[in-house]
C-alpha cells in the first residue's frame, strides 16, 4: 500500500472512531442543593453532585408523589443553573449564578438545567 493510501485509510479510521466513540458527557463540577418538605412532613435537603449539562433534571423528593415543590435553591457548581416552578423544565424559570446562586424559600421548584 502506497503512502497516500495509508495516510487516507488512518483519516479514514479516525474519522469513524470519533463518529462511534459517544462523547463524554459534561457536567457542571460542584453541589446544586434545595430543601424540601418530604411526603411524611419531614424537612429535608437534596443535592445533585456534580449534575450533567444540558439536560433536565427532576429534582428527586418533589416528584409527582408530593405535592409539594422543593424551594430554596443554592447553586453551588461552577454552571449556571436554571430552576422551574414544575417538572420536565417547564413552568417559570429563574437563573442561579454559578458558585453563589440562590433563592429563598419563596421560590418553589422542581427541575433545573445546568448550562
């Protein structure tokens, strides 16, 4: 096989490697954290470590089964987090700043995206 024929066969299988190889998925590096009354009464506080990027996240404790939302939000990744009133990211939304973004209890949420 010639050079020229070996340098295309290597572009060739590089190219499909990146095409089948899935890319890593990104995440916002740090705690996204919320406070929520569970289905009992009982205060508690959730976190997502390090969450991925770009993808709606339903926060866990506030599902469909509590009728009640989480609130307080504290953005503590290094993402900008962007909260709303209902699941499946839709609703109001608010944006909380990376490292130092949060809310009062004011604000009920009950999904976030990571940008």
């Amino acid at each position: 096989m010639g050079a020229g024929r070996r340098r295309l066969a290597a572009a060739l299988g590089a190219g499909i490697l990146l095409i089948t190889t899935p890319a890593s998925a990104s995440a916002a590096t740090g705690q996204f954290r919320y406070d929520y009354v569970t289905v009992e009464g009982y205060e508690a506080s959730g976190f997502l470590n390090s969450p991925p990027s770009g993808q709606c996240l339903n926060l866990p404790g506030v599902g469909q089964d509590n009728p009640q939302p989480a609130h307080s939000p504290k953005n503590r990744t290094n993402a900008w987090a962007t909260v709303f009133t209902d699941a499946d990211c839709e609703g109001d939304s608010f944006p909380l700043r990376p490292h130092t973004g949060g809310a009062s209890e004011r604000l009920k949420v009950r999904s976030v995206v990571f940008n």
